[in-house]
C-alpha cells in the first residue's frame, strides 16, 4: 500500500575497510555490539525495514510523526546510542588485534527523505518499494565528507526539510546538492553529528529520583503508546495544554532554531499569574526534567521519566521534589508554607491532569485508528 512519509538509512562508515582489514572473528563481535545499540533505539513510531549489510533501513509514516522535530530527535539518539557503545568499547579494551585496534575508522551517518513508498510483505520482512527508495540509496555513494570534511552526519534531503518544516534549524545546516544520472540534483542540509554527542556526554543529569522527598504525589500512568509519543504529550507545549488542568495558556521560548532544546522554557499561564518551566535536563525518549520557578526565588525540580512497557505501550513518571535554594532561609520558609498553601491544590490538579491525559491518549488512538483505515 502507498503512503507518504520519512525513509531513513543509518550506514556504518569504513565498514568494509574495518571488515577487510581486521581479524573477521574479532571484526564481527564489535559490529554485533554496534549494530545492536541501533537496533534498540529504532523503535515505534519509527519501523525497521530490513538490514542492507552495513546500513539500516526503516520508515516512519506521515501519520505516525509525535511532534515536528522528532525524525531529528530519533537520530540524534541512534547516533548517541552508536557512539556511546564505540567509545566504551574502544575505552574498555585492552587487545591489540587489528579488529579492536581499527575501531576508531567506523562511524555513523544518516541519510533521510520524505516522499511516497510502498510497503510489501516478503519472506515475512516487510521490504519498501517505490522511486523515493532508489534515490534514498543512490544519496548514500556521495561527495558530502569530501565536500565538507564531515563524517558523521545526517544528511537531510530538501523535501524532508520542508516535511519537517523547521527552517530556522535547517538554515544553519550545511548546503549540499548531489547529481545521480536517475533523478537529477537532490538538494539537501547536511549537518555534524559528532559534536551533538560531545554535548551529551557533556551534559550534567539532573533528574528526581524515584526514592526522594517529594513535594506532592507523584502522577504514574499507564499510556498505550509508545515512549516518543508519551514524550510528545509531555514536551510539545500545543499536545500539554490539551491535557494539563489549572492553565490558561502555554508559550514556548528559547528554541533552538525552533526545536525544543535543554535551555528551551515554557510559560503557563494562571490567569493573572504565570510560572516557568525551564528544561534542564532533555534525554529523548528516556526522560525530561524541569526548573519550575517558586516564591523567594526558590526552584522545583519536575522529571517526567518514561518507561517502555510490555506490549508497546509507556509508564509515565511524574515527579516534583521539594523546592531548593542556595538561600537556606529561603528554602526553609516556603518548604514549610508548600503544605499550607498548595501542595493539596496541586495533588488535585496533578490527579485531573492524568485523568485529562489518559482521556486524550485514547480519543488520539481512536482518531489515528480512523484516519489509518479510511
């Protein structure tokens, strides 16, 4: 059956140089380890096709996408999953084979257009057929490390750009346009992956634990999505304010070239009244944690954390501690007035929100379920 949306490739780099040039026993258990850490972070929405070698193939239909940035979310994390377990292995070893010793020379890139394809059941793999495919594969044989010095990259057709539509993002991506005899030029974005992992190794966790000191009760819920889709009802500020009680208005500001980044902040709106929500911590799909500004210039740490469930479905964990300050004073005097004043007040509208969520999670699913077979 045709449908339009995102065809995606991730392709291991040097992978055959590492292959030819390395002890095969030893070359086989490294690329087992690596094609397994981006295996595990190809999840639903987003569905695997077949396995071409040295690079994967998966979809994601127009009707499935959580959110505006997410194809672009999902490959930063494949990205992270795949660098992560090179280093650790680079880092762990201690054999000299050729094998372990040319680990280095492997990377990964990305290669991601949108357009129509079909989908065909054969030998019980579902394989993707169509002109969209051809010119998905022709991008991988291209000029874009010569050109650019780059070899970890996404490299972002025009039309999946304009898919995804976030210009301010993409006008900071590098230019780059690629000729094949069959489709003429393909003009794309291209942008490094490698420093996006230096960022998240950087980054400091920020979360709130399950075992602590909590300003109010937690909000746990069983959702029958999966986790990127839980996520996007959590971060995406238009899905929040369809579910959360008590506000009258959310605003996003500190975008990244208008995707939601840690730094990125929403405001909702009591009212007169109004609080912030900074996000300090970002891990997609895993977790999201805030900065909730509180009297006296005290702060609450929030964490949504979202757990994959058996059957496909999510746990979503939702946790406020109490608020904290550099001012012990401070801290002192508005932990003590939290109990007089609000935390009753916010368990009510914790416990109305997830009755809210659940409700809209389903009415969603009902809604998708009906476009999907009309």
């Amino acid at each position: 059956m045709a449908q339009k949306g995102f065809l995606l490739i991730a392709d291991i780099t040097g992978y055959t140089v590492f292959l030819t040039s390395s002890e095969l026993e030893h070359a086989q258990g490294v690329l087992d380890a690596l094609f397994k850490s981006i295996f595990a972070e190809i999840r639903a929405p987003i569905t695997l096709s077949n396995l071409q070698g040295d690079a994967a193939l998966a979809h994601l239909p127009d009707l499935s996408v959580p959110q505006r940035q997410f194809p672009l979310d999902a490959i930063e994390r494949i990205y992270c999953s795949f660098a992560n377990t090179l280093a650790a292995m680079r880092l762990n070893t201690t054999c000299t084979c050729n094998a372990c010793r040319n680990m280095g020379s492997l990377d990964l890139k990305f290669f991601l257009h949108h357009g129509e394809y079909a989908t065909q059941t054969l030998a019980g793999r579902s394989e993707l057929q169509g002109p969209e495919v051809i010119r998905l594969h022709r991008l991988m044989k291209n000029s874009v490390t010569k050109a650019t010095g780059i070899r970890a990259y996404a490299l972002v057709t025009e039309s999946a750009a304009d898919a995804i539509g976030l210009p301010d993002f993409f006008t900071n991506a590098v230019a780059h346009v690629e000729h094949s005899d069959d489709f003429g030029d393909t003009v794309c974005r291209i942008y490094d992956l490698a420093p996006v992992f230096a960022k998240w190794r950087a980054s400091r966790r920020v979360f709130v634990e399950r075992d602590e000191p909590l300003a109010f009760e937690s909000m746990e819920v069983d959702l029958p999505v999966p986790p990127a889709i839980a996520w996007a009802y959590l971060t995406d500020v238009d899905k929040k304010i369809r579910w959360q009680q008590g506000l009258d208005g959310m605003t996003m500001t500190g975008l990244a070239g208008g995707r939601v980044v840690a730094g990125a902040v929403q405001h909702c709106a009591h009212g007169k009244d109004s609080t912030v929500h900074e996000i300090v911590d970002w891990r997609p799909f895993d977790y999201v944690t805030w900065h909730i500004g509180t009297p006296m210039g005290t702060v609450a740490r929030q964490t949504a954390e979202f757990t994959p469930l058996a059957g496909g479905g999510t746990h979503l964990s939702l946790r406020s501690a109490k608020v904290e300050s550099a001012n012990a004073f401070a801290q002192a005097l508005v932990r003590a007035m939290m109990p007089l004043v609000a935390a009753k007040k916010l368990a009510a509208t914790q416990r109305a929100s997830k009755a809210a969520l659940e409700k809209l999670v389903a009415e969603d699913g009902a809604a998708a379920g009906k476009q999907t077979a009309a």
